[in-house]
C-alpha cells in the first residue's frame, strides 16, 4: 500500500496550528499529522495529558469554537483533528518515534466506521515532548485555554 508524501501546505497548516494552539494556552504532548489507509485522507493526531481528566467532548468543543472564532488556521477542518490520551497504544508509539524517520503503523481490529489503518512517519511529527506535562500545568493550561477561547465569543 503506498503512502503519500505529506503536502508542504499541510505541514506547514500543522505547524501553524500547534503555535496557535499554545498562544491559546494549550500545550499538546505531541502533535502529528497521520494517514488513514482505508479513508485515504491525513488528519492531525494530537495526544494531550488532559484528555482522559477532561473528556473529548469539552476539549473538541473549545478547538471548534478557536476555529469559529479565527484563532486557528482555517486550512485545518477541525472534523480532521483526532484528540487522544498520553496512555494510548499508539500515542506511546508516537511519543518514542525518531523524528527523522521511523514510521507506525495501527492496524484494524475489527470492521465498521470507526475502523482505522493509521500510518506515521517521524517527519510528519509537528511537536512532541520528551515527557508529558504534570497535572498541575495541564489543569493551568485548559483553565487558561478555555478563558481564552471564551474571549474570543465575548
């Protein structure tokens, strides 16, 4: 199965998107663009400490919401930004990737629309950190990202 190559443009909307992200005050662990196989489309994978703690429902609301509000690139559709846990089977795999090459590959389990072949490479990785953030800035930072994303309807 061929991969494609990332396109400049979206690497660059990536890169983009993790600036904007932390001028908002949220600090991912690791951001990466991803290819899925069986949809034929990239999507952002973004891994984030506080996922588990704050749910995938509030935390897609505010990165909407920065996207309504123009805080986030307009070139990243926020349908294609995947938030995960720190603990995840492949966000541990992308936590340890070589930057400069390397690849993962998370097979299906199973059939259905949910279903998923995911490829990485080590280049497309935006950002990641060597280790996550305590608990302590990851409450700081959604605190201090939802207040400012909150501005941006006020």
């Amino acid at each position: 199965m061929d991969i494609p190559e990332l396109p400049v443009a979206l690497k660059d909307a990536g890169v983009a998107f993790d600036r904007d992200l932390r001028r908002l005050g949220l600090r991912c662990d690791a951001l990466t663009w991803a290819w899925d196989a069986r949809k034929q489309t990239f999507f952002l994978f973004l891994v984030w400490a506080g996922f588990d703690r704050f749910g995938p429902v509030p935390i897609a609301e505010k990165i909407f919401a920065a996207y309504r509000g123009s805080a986030l690139p307009e070139e990243i559709d926020p349908f294609i930004v995947n938030v995960v846990g720190v603990n995840g089977r492949l966000a541990k795999q992308v936590m340890s990737m070589d930057r400069g090459g390397g690849m993962v590959r998370l097979t299906p389990r199973g059939e259905g629309p949910h279903v998923f072949d995911l490829h990485i490479t080590g280049s497309w990785i935006i950002h990641r950190e060597r280790k996550p953030h305590s608990i302590i800035d990851v409450k700081k930072d959604w605190q201090r990202f939802q207040s400012r994303v909150d501005e941006l309807a006020a």
